[in-house]
C-alpha cells in the first residue's frame, strides 16, 4: 500500500509543470532611473534602442557590424557621440580644439552622463530618460537636402532622411552643443549637456539642437 502512494506522489510530481524562473525588476540605469518611457514619434521607436541597462557600456560588442547600433542603447549612443576628437573645425561660430580629451575615454564619458542625469533630476524631478527621448523627437530633422548634378551643373534638392540617420543627427547635435557650451567656460561638461537636454525636451528655440533641425528643415523647403 505504502509502494502505491509513493507511486502516485512521484506521477503527481512528474506531471507538474516545471516553475518559471525567477525573473527580478528591469535593471535601473545608474541603479535610479527607469527605462519605462514613452516615444511619441513612430518613426524613432523603431531605431530607439531602449533596453534596460545598468550601465550603458557593451564594450564595442558591436562593433563593425551592419546596423548593429540599432541594438545599441540610446544612452550608450549619446555617450560614443562625446567622446569625439578634437578636430578644430569652426562649430556654430566657435573653433573646437579639445584635442581629443575624450577621445577614447568611454568610463569617464559615462561618469560624466551620470551627473548630467543627476542634475536634470534634481532640476525638474522627472525621468531623465524620458527627457531624453522627449529632446531626441523634438531635434531629429525630418529633411535634408543633398547635390544633385545634372547637365554640368549641380543644384540642391529636397530629401527625406531616413529614420537611422535623423536619430544619429539629433544625437551628434545634442553631443556637439554640450561640447561648445563648455569649451573655455567655467561650466562642466556635465552641466551643459543637461541644460541643452533639458532645452531640447521643451522644444525651446534656445537649444543648439532645435535650431539646427529648424535650420535644416528650412533649407530643404527653399530648396524643393
């Protein structure tokens, strides 16, 4: 009698369905910030790589492959687009000659994100992130213009830019305006690139990055 119920208690434990594993929270990033955003641009939210991550650092996993940044976080992205080299070229009225100082330097690039996102916090008490992808929408050109040549002679037409590359803009845009806030000014790096995010989320004229996409906007209308 004792075998048969040892028979039926091991049946009932084989026919059990094994237990899910144990799945914790999604990761914060910097352990305080959520990735539960909202994007309002349907054409960003197939690009935005909004994973959630702790640290954004994949150490150049994918690196040289083929639209293999679309799998790369947003923050992480706006990170690579600082750590530029200093080319000394004339940016928005201003010679940039950092020579490089960042170059290269992706742990104190995110050390410096992560006061940035520190300070938005303690301005406007919302999600960084969510600022973030606000100051993304509202700084990605929609058009562009590129030379056409025809005949011997060379003219600007009207284009539409594709999704990839109006993310990559508004990224390089935000970057490159922190970079010349700071350039020989007593402001951190890590102030003005809050600022100019913070600028860019508002959709205030007095951001570097709205203004660019306006003016980019406005050259392709004239030149349709």
């Amino acid at each position: 009698m004792d075998e048969e119920k040892v028979g039926e208690n091991v049946k009932e434990e084989i026919g059990k369905q094994p237990e899910p594993a144990y799945v914790g929270p999604n990761p914060l990033l910097f352990g305080r910030y959520s990735f539960d955003v909202e994007v309002h641009d349907p054409s960003l939210r197939q690009v935005l790589c909004l994973k959630p991550v702790k640290l954004p650092h994949t150490f150049a996993r994918h690196a040289n492959k083929r639209f293999a940044k679309a799998n790369v976080n947003v923050v992480e992205r706006l990170a690579n687009k600082l750590m530029r080299g200093g080319t000394g070229k004339k940016i928005g009225g201003k010679i940039i000659r950092t020579q490089g100082s960042l170059q290269g330097k992706k742990t104190k690039v995110v050390k410096i994100l992560e006061k940035a996102f520190d300070e938005i916090h303690a301005k406007t008490r919302q999600n960084p992130v969510q600022l973030l992808v606000n100051a993304l929408e509202y700084s990605a050109p929609n058009e562009d213009i590129t030379r056409v040549r025809f005949g011997g002679v060379s003219y600007q037409q009207a284009v539409d830019i594709g999704t990839q590359r109006r993310l990559d803009l508004a990224l390089r845009n935000l970057a490159t305006a922190a970079i010349m806030s700071a350039f020989n000014n007593k402001m951190s790096l890590a102030g003005a690139l809050a600022r100019e995010i913070m600028l860019a989320a508002e959709n205030n004229q007095d951001s570097y990055a709205v203004k660019r996409k306006n003016e980019t906007e406005r050259i392709a209308r004239s030149a349709r």
